[in-house]
C-alpha cells in the first residue's frame, strides 16, 4: 500500500485535532493551502468531520484519529 499526496494531506489535517479535548474543532482557513482545504472538504465528504472547513471530529472521524495517534507513535523513532 502506498500513500498518495491527499491521503498524507487528509492525514495532516486530521492530526491537527487533539484527542485529549473533542470539544476542540478546527478551522481550515481561506489562506491555507489548496492542498490543506481540499482535504478538509475531503475528510467532511467522508464523514469524518462536521464541517467542510475542519469543525468537530464525527465518531468516525475521532476513530481514524485516534488510528492515526498510534501508529504515529509507533512509528516515531525509539
């Protein structure tokens, strides 16, 4: 399996959210990147997110991130 350029980007946005505090959202602004806005609006079209813009994190989308979180860790150096 091989991670293309918007996946990676998707997966950016989404370890933006912190999993300590889901009463957190975020706000993709109109300044971001192309590349950042269009995986906000991805993640929402998905489900993930509450709004096109970042928002809330939907259950899935807590799910995926907390994915995410671990194999992050996993993956950091030792």
């Amino acid at each position: 399996m091989k991670f293309d350029n918007d996946l990676l980007e998707e997966m950016n946005v989404l370890s933006c959210y912190d999993l300590d505090s889901l009463q957190t959202g975020i706000k993709v602004h109109s300044d971001a990147t192309e590349a950042k806005i269009a995986a906000a609006a991805r993640l929402f079209e998905k489900g993930l997110v509450s709004q096109q813009d970042g928002g809330y994190l939907t259950e899935r989308g807590q799910i995926a991130a907390e994915h995410l979180q671990h194999l992050s860790g996993v993956l950091q150096p030792v």
